[in-house]
C-alpha cells in the first residue's frame, strides 16, 4: 500500500497560490503559472483557460480547494486499506449504527428522546414498572445515559427500543442484539421505585448480570 504525506504536494502547491495571489499585474501572473509543477496544479484543479489578473483569486481557490479534497481523499483511502487489512470494514459496513459513534461527532443524547422511543411489545403493560423506567431514564446524567443506551441497543444513537413485560419471569434482562428490555409484570409495587432503580443500575453496570 503506497503511503502520502502532506509534503507530497504541499509545498509547490503553497508556492503557487502565494506567488499567484500576490501577483499585482499580468506579468507577475505569468511567472506565477511558469513556476515548478504550476501547470500540473492548474490542470488538476481544472483549469483549462487564461489566468489572467481578474479571475486569479477565483484560480487560487480552485486550486487550494483541490489540494485540500485530493489530500483528504487519500488519507481516507489508506484508512479504509487499513480497515480492510484489519478485517473491520466489513463490520463497520454491517453494523453502521454501532460504529458511528466512532467516527462522527454527535450531540449529547437527550434523556426525552429515550424516552419517546420506549415502545412497548407484547399484550399488556405494566405501567408501574414503565413509569420506573421513565424516571430513571430521566435521572440519568450524560455518561451514564450513554452507558444506559449502549448497554440496551449498542450505540449511544437514539433507537427504538422494546419494552417487553413478562409474567414468568422475576428478573429484568436486557438483549442487545434485539434492542429489548424485558421487564417483570407485576413484580414493582408503586412505591419501589428504589429498589428498581438499583436493580436496573445492577443490569446495566455489570456485562454479565441478566444481560443476554
């Protein structure tokens, strides 16, 4: 895999612009585009007419523009070889919204917006333990509701997320996989919002309690 640097093309295309857009008359311009590899620069950036003193600034953009895109283009294809040595590219292909996070600057996760995507499956609800949930979402500081959103979809990007209430079972337990929550029916009084609050911390801090 052939590696580039920024002084591959840098220093003749910072030559060029500068000589170029200092120029102050058409003679100065013409010894600007006779400079070392000003003639490859212009034809690369497009440039198939006259540089004349009236559309330099618009040639000096041009040209810059270029550079900097060609520049960028070629550090993002050796990190895509890297990647596809690495045998990651595929997975990153696969799974977009788990690496994302990675590789993109998003905003702070907002406690509302998780909430609003709880969605619960199944016959019927058990709006204690949801109102818990809710609340406890809503408690959550920044970190900690990224944690809550990795833990329960994979990815601090805001999903949809199931909430499923079951009678045979006394456990909360959390699938990644399937972005789901299930939850014991009828297992939280209304006034054990406590003791829900830890055991759902427990379930979300620790990778092998109840998380399938």
């Amino acid at each position: 895999m052939k590696h580039y640097t920024d002084d591959d093309t840098g220093e003749d295309c910072s030559y060029f612009v500068t000589r170029l857009h200092n120029a102050t008359s058409i003679d100065e311009v013409t010894e600007a585009c006779e400079t070392d590899n000003a003639q490859s620069l212009l034809e690369s950036a497009g440039i198939n007419w006259q540089v004349k003193l009236d559309n330099k600034d618009v040639v000096v953009h041009s040209v810059k523009m270029h550079e900097a895109l060609f520049k960028i283009q070629l550090l993002l294809d050796q990190f895509k070889e890297g990647l596809k040595v690495l045998k990651v590219l595929h997975l990153i292909q696969s799974f977009p919204d788990v690496f994302a996070p990675l590789f993109t600057c998003t905003e702070d996760t907002n406690a509302e917006d998780v909430v609003k995507a709880l969605n619960s499956r199944g016959g019927q609800e058990d709006n204690v333990a949801m109102r818990f949930l809710q609340q406890y979402i809503r408690s959550l500081s920044q970190a900690d509701l990224q944690s809550f959103m990795i833990c329960v979809t994979g990815s601090t990007n805001i999903s949809r997320i199931a909430v499923n209430f079951q009678c045979n079972t006394d456990q909360i337990k959390i699938s990644t996989c399937s972005k789901e929550i299930c939850m014991p029916y009828g297992a939280f009084k209304i006034d054990d919002y406590d003791n829900f609050k830890s055991v759902m911390t427990a379930v979300i801090t620790d990778t092998s309690f109840n998380k399938a």
